[in-house]
C-alpha cells in the first residue's frame, strides 16, 4: 500500500475522531475496510449511547459484520486511530481481522503495544498483521485538544 | 450472599447458556443484576447475529447500560457460566461491573485466572471483586456435551 493510500485511509478514521469530539466523546474513531471499501465505520460513543463497550473499533466492527452477514472479517483490514485497548484488541481476534493499522500509542489504556500485549498471548487465537504510528500526531494532538479543554 | 442465593443467580446464566445451544452457539450465559433484580441477559450469539462481540457478557452488560441509561454499571453485578475472555473483560472493566461471578474456568481463552490475567494488568482502570467457581461443574458439562455433539 502507498504512503498516500494509507494517509487516505487513516484520513476518514481522523474524521470519525473528530466526530466523536464534537460529541464530547474522547475522539476515536474506526473504519473496517474490504477490498479498497470501507464497509464499517465506528466513531467512540459510549456516553451519548449508553453503552460502555461503544468503542470505534466495537462499532466498525459490528457495522462490517452485519454488512457481511458473518462474524467473520476474514480479508478485511482495520484502522484505528489510538492504539486499541483489551476489549477492542479481543473483538479484532474474535472477527478476524486480517490487518491492524492504528495511529496514536496509548501507553495508559493499550493492550497492543502496551500492557498485556494481547496479540503476543498464546490465549488469543488470531493475530493480525500490525502497523502502529500512522498520522500517530494528528491523532495525539486531538486527544490532546479534547483533554485540554475540558479541564 | 447465601450459597443459594448464589445458585439461584448462576441458574439464571445457565439457562441462558442451554438457550445458546439449542441456537447452536457455544453455549455460555450472563446476566447483569443491580439490587437483586436482573438488568441485562445475554445468551452467547455471535453466529446468528452475525456480530463477533456478540458475546453473552456483552450483550448482558450493553442491555444493562440501555436500561439504566449510563454507560458506567456502578453497583452491578455479573454472573457469567464461563471465564471471561479479554474482550469481555475489557468491557467489565469499562462498565465499571462491581462484582464478577463466573463458572467454568476457560484455560484456553480466559483472560481474569488465565493468559493475560487482565485484571491484574495496571492498564485496566477498574477491578471488580471476583468470585469464581459457581456451578463450574454444571458449565462444563454443558461445553463438553455442545463440543462432544459437534465432532
């Protein structure tokens, strides 16, 4: 994939984050690609919705599944803009996601990079391929803004 | 809590669980209980409702939240026939569940006694008491006979 392809990808993932800010939610947001289409697009929600597992990664992935009518994403990638945490890493094992991209490292929440390292556990019975860092700034300095303004 | 009132509970999950089976899903069941009274149920679907984190816990915890409207189960309860993988665990944590009650030990997919023994992980923000075992036996034997007529 070309530089400008995934800066592509990881742009609508942005504007889900961004999104879910305007909301008041913590700006995280999620796209569940298939084939070069994005067919599940999550922004985080669990405040507005009432629902503690509203994740981005939670929402694309559900919206992707019913689209395919299986729970399994076999072939399909997921991108994410912050590092995912152990829910989030769980449910990507359980679909299957084929490929990982996420932007922002999450050293206090994550479990990819961080934490229990799920995908390196022997419990966990799918790995994706993971490639962590993409538009990693512009997806910290949302967070940060987000943070900021609400202190 | 009396030793009945405990299996009173895990009755609940296991008959949600015995409903997952004859849905020809894993059968595993969880119910979410605030002050004695059962908020939230989730029999284990993910095949028929093509959705990957369609897990009994899950849906347990997210029909709680709905009703209580808040994404945060402060004061709840959840009784799951089976341990909770990472991906549930993730969202017991998230849901700020106060008490955990499981069955059957998971040693393959477990994720609270076994793997990455996420509870103990400091980047899980929230720890609910645990208190497994509860008609372990009677879970079991459930899995075994789904796994057993299946092969």
């Amino acid at each position: 994939m070309s530089l400008t392809k995934a800066r592509e990808m990881m742009n609508e993932a942005l504007n889900l984050a961004r999104y879910a800010a305007v909301q008041g939610e913590v700006p995280v947001g999620a796209i569940v690609v298939k084939d070069g289409i994005i067919i599940g697009r999550g922004a985080n929600r669990p405040m507005e919705s009432h629902d503690p597992t509203a994740h981005a990664e939670i929402i694309a992935i559900r919206e992707a599944a019913a689209y395919l009518g299986n729970d399994r994403l076999t072939g399909c990638d997921l991108w994410v803009t912050l590092e995912p945490c152990a829910m989030c890493a769980g449910a990507i094992a359980h679909a299957r996601i084929a490929r990982l991209y996420y932007g922002a490292d999450d050293a206090k929440g994550g479990a990819v990079a961080h934490g229990p390292r799920l995908f390196e556990q022997t419990t966990l019975h799918h790995k994706p391929e993971i490639y962590a860092g993409i538009a990693a700034d512009e997806s910290a300095a949302l967070l940060k803004k987000f943070f900021a303004e609400r202190r």
